[in-house]
C-alpha cells in the first residue's frame, strides 16, 4: 500500500507539473488517469469486484451462486453446461476477490455469495443441500423433536443409517439427542432450526 502511494504521489507530481515557467502560478489540472488511478487506491474491494463481474462467463457463474446458494462444484457446472476447467477458473477468481465464499462439507465444496449469509446460516443451508440430512432438519422443525424409531420409519432408513446420520449432526453441534427409556428422541439446536425454518423453501 505504501508503494502504491508513493508511485501515485509521483505520478501526480509528473502530471501535474507545468510545462514552462509561465504556467508556475496556474492551478495545476490533475489528469484524468491520476484521477482514475486514485480511485482504485482508496477503494479498491470496489473496484476490483467491479473488474471481476466486468466478463460476460464470470458474471454468470457468480449470479448463479447468488441465486442458488450452497450449490457444489460439479452442481453448478451441470446446470449451467460449463466444462469444468472454465467454471473452475472463474469460481476461481471470484473466490480470492471475495465475491464468493467457499464451504467444505465433506466431500463437497459449497459456494456461497460472500457477506450474505451468517455461518450457521450457511451450515443449514449446506445440510438441506443433502438428501437425507436435509429431511431430517425438516422433520424436526415440524415436530420439534421426534424419536429414533419414528424417524427410521419416516425416512425409510435401517436404524444403523439413521445412527451414521445423527451422530454427524451432532458433531457439527446441529442436533441435540436425549435417552428416554430404551429410545432416543432428537431436537434441533435453536439457532439451526430458525435458520432451517427460513431456508427450507430455498433448496
């Protein structure tokens, strides 16, 4: 940043310096390219997101993450018939510029646009994404909780299946399980099922 200072202020000098003694006592007249320039060193996140959308590909691809968060790499290159390459060297760019924001779930990286959502907002989000884990989070917003039993059956999953599931949940702190008797019965975290209430109709 100081570099950059320094070569404006000499830019500036060069630019603005008159031409011959006569004009030592006229009001020097900035250039419109030092203007320009100075407008890219004082604010630059604006000026280089607007460089970033300023290509017809990139554009696209950021407004489908916009339109349709918590998307996967290979889901996006599907639905916008994009070979891989390209999508990664945009999503690329849009990524470092901080345009989108990237979420590692599992296997999967999801993409999101950046400053939009909190992150448990984007946890729920990503989990809906899921086929099974996402019906669970539905499930349990509308009963409010439910036991293991009742969810295998609603899900049509082996008992074992559902345990896999849960116990991820409960790792990423989404779940909260309690024992009664022999079963056990599942609720939300609180700030997950408000976030999953507001998103459900997204995914």
């Amino acid at each position: 940043m100081l570099l950059m200072l320094i070569f404006f202020i000499s830019y500036l000098a060069l630019t603005c310096a008159p031409y011959d003694n006569n004009q030592l006592l006229k009001t020097p007249q900035i250039h419109f390219e030092a203007a320009v320039f100075a407008s890219f060193l004082f604010n630059p996140g604006e000026q280089a997101a607007s460089a970033l959308l300023n290509q017809t590909t990139r554009m696209t691809v950021f407004n489908f993450v916009k339109d349709n968060p918590g998307f996967h790499f290979r889901a996006i290159s599907d639905c916008l018939e994009m070979p891989i390459g390209v999508l990664q060297y945009h999503l690329g760019l849009l990524v470092d510029g901080g345009l989108i924001s990237a979420y590692s779930d599992g296997r999967y990286k999801r993409y999101f646009e950046s400053g939009k959502f909190t992150d448990t907002e984007v946890k729920a989000i990503s989990i809906l994404r899921h086929e099974t884990a996402g019906r669970i989070l539905v499930i349990l917003v509308e009963k409010q909780c439910a036991l293991h039993k009742e969810l295998t059956v609603k899900l049509g999953i082996s008992s074992q299946a559902l345990s896999w599931q849960m116990n991820r949940l409960e790792e990423m702190g989404v779940i909260r399980k309690k024992a009664e008797g022999l079963e056990v019965k599942y609720a939300l975290d609180c700030e997950i099922s408000n976030a999953v209430q507001r998103f459900v109709s997204l995914v």
